[in-house]
C-alpha cells in the first residue's frame, strides 16, 4: 500500500511541478541559456546564479522603465536567488570544447518582486506579447518618402536593427502594406503631416494597435510619434542629437527603445494603491468554477481573491487588483469571458 501511495506521490509532484510552468506570466522567463567550463571555481550552481541573474535582468528590462531598469540592474545575487519561486533546468549538454550549456527556466514569486518594488517606490508595467502595426516615413531636404527609396520602412525589422536583450522585447511590428490611397492622402497633407488622422490611413485604420512615424532629418534628426495602444492615443516630439544623421540603424534602434518606453509608460502600475471589484461568475456548466479559478491564478495584477458566496448558479468573488480596472477587463476579454457591466455590478461567463 505504501509503494502505491508513493507513486502516488511522485505523481502528483510531477503533474504540480508541470503546472507550475503552464502558465506564462510576466514572472516567468524561459529558456535561459548559461555555459561555462565546470572547474574548482566554477559549478553547476554558479552556472544557476548566472542564469538566475541573466533572468532578472531580462525581466527588469521587460517590465521596468530605464531610470528604474539603472537602479535595479545591479541588485546582489543573494537578493536575486530570494526572489525565485522555482526552477527548472530544461538540457544540459556539453560543447565540443568542453563547456557545460545550461538551459533554464525561472519563476519569480510575485509578492516578493512586488514588496520589492515597492519598497523602492518602483512601479512595473502589466504587458505581455503585443503586436503593432506601423507607417514610419522619410523627411528629408523638403523630399518625402513613404514606401520607394525610405530607409526606415525597408529596414525597420531587419535582424541588424534588434539591439541587445532580443529576449526582453515584446512588441513585434508589422509594416503597413503600400497603398495607392494612403500615398495620395498623405502627399495631399504633406505640409501638415502630423495633423494627418491615422485612422484615415486605409493600412492602418483597422488595426487596434498602430503607429505612425515622420523623421525629419536635418542637422539633428526629429521624431513625430503618432500612436494608438488599444485606441487610446500618445503623441510624440522627440529630438535624437545623433553624432551623424546618416546612422539610420541607430535611429532605428533609439526610436524602438523610445516606443517601448511610450507601450510601458501605459501599462505602469502603481503596486501601493491596490483597489477591489466584486463580481458574479455564472456557472454554467460543471467545470467552469475551477476553470475560472485557475484562470483567476494566473492573472498577475490580481492580488488574490475570495469566494463570498458560491452556489450551483454562480459564484460571488472578491478581487484585489493593482492597475488600471481596463486592463482587468482586457484579460477577461482576451480568455474569451464574457462582460456584462450593469450599474456597476460586473456579471461574468464564459462563452
């Protein structure tokens, strides 16, 4: 009985440990690779820190804006190793000349991140995976050039232009499609671009996620940001005093650095000033409780929550969320949960 009960065991272990890597979060950063020839000073457990600090940067850099990226990037491993939930190295292999390659997944533990954070009054950004459509286009010596003979729409997602901490970045950009219409529109405007209405522009009206960009070059290079994260619209005037204007790689790469900041800069949460939202989960079928359950667990601006009272029809929770209520609404959305807002009260389902 006893053997069983420990297979059991072993079992149960593996399907949690399994789990416990399912879900992505922003906690979580994945395939971390570290290598090293294992010697006296040198062993599998400081290949481990180096990954350990290799992932904390790359979630700083993913979730934190530069001021505070500068702050924490120098944080002690010891703190470092404190802020792990869990790990698990996925291969280890060994190279032609020896080296050991590891190849690590991390899990951060989020109150402790938070408590962190907060205690050096640094607030992080809710964001995951996005992408975004975008337009840049050419001004220069009174020319204009949009599609034909524009370095930055031909080279904007060129490999060469991605800078270091590829893992860190999240935003994947999708051209805009030439179009007769769009020229026409925009060479009609062409001596007041930055009034043009985006939502006009045929490639980039349907999108919810969209970017249109003017660099004027001259002595220094000039930047007209134009944007539209999930139709809430930023705009830019940025002055880059480059060492030559003729560096468009370097353009390139500060102007995507800058969209990243604008895209975190939305997304900010404030970890010291949580709020709470009551809602009714209707249960429609049996297994909708604990689905919703666990979906609730993998949100990472919520807090935690409670059951205030449950029957075979729904369920009443309580939820404490950091951020901003629309970007709650948003996750639900995107889990295919269906919203009713009736005088404040939020009724929700799944499809």
């Amino acid at each position: 009985m006893s053997k069983y009960l420990f297979i059991l065991s072993i079992i149960v272990f593996l399907f949690k440990t399994e789990t416990v890597f399912s879900a992505e979060t922003i906690y979580d950063v994945n395939n971390i690779q570290v290598s090293g020839k294992l010697n006296s000073n040198l062993d599998n457990n400081k290949l481990i820190e180096e990954a350990f600090r290799k992932a904390f940067l790359i979630f700083i850099n993913k979730t934190l804006l530069e001021k505070d990226i500068e702050t924490l990037s120098k944080t002690n491993i010891q703190i470092i190793k404190d802020f792990i939930f869990t790990h698990q190295i996925t291969s280890q292999k060994k190279s032609i000349d020896e080296e050991i390659i590891l190849t690590v997944n991390v899990k951060f533990d989020p109150k402790k991140i938070n408590n962190y954070l907060s205690i050096n009054n640094i607030s992080y950004a809710d964001i995951s995976e996005i992408s975004i459509s975008i337009l840049p286009i050419l001004r220069k010596e009174n020319n204009l050039f949009i599609f034909s003979d524009n370095f930055f729409y031909n080279e904007w997602n060129k490999t060469e232009n991605d800078k270091k901490n590829t893992e860190a970045q999240l935003i994947n950009y999708n051209l805009a499609l030439e179009n007769a219409e769009d020229l026409f529109y925009i060479n009609n405007n062409r001596e007041n671009l930055e009034l043009i209405d985006i939502n006009k522009l045929n490639s980039l009206s349907e999108e919810k996620n969209k970017i249109f960009l003017i660099f004027t070059l001259n002595e220094d290079a000039k930047v007209f940001i134009k944007a539209y994260f999930n139709e809430k619209e930023v705009i830019k005037n940025i002055t880059l005093n480059n060492n030559s204007t003729d560096d468009y790689n370097s353009l390139i790469m500060n102007v995507k650095d800058l969209i990243n900041q604008i895209w975190k800069e939305q997304n900010l949460i404030d970890i010291n000033t949580p709020a709470y939202l009551d809602i009714i989960f209707d249960i429609k079928k049996i297994n909708d409780f604990l689905k919703f359950r666990t979906f609730l667990d993998t949100i990472d601006i919520i807090d935690n929550y409670s059951i205030l009272e449950i029957t075979n029809k729904y369920a009443k929770i309580r939820m404490k969320y950091k951020g901003k209520i629309s970007n709650l609404r948003e996750k639900f959305l995107n889990e295919k949960i269906n919203i009713n807002i009736e005088n404040n009260e939020w009724s929700l389902s799944f499809n």
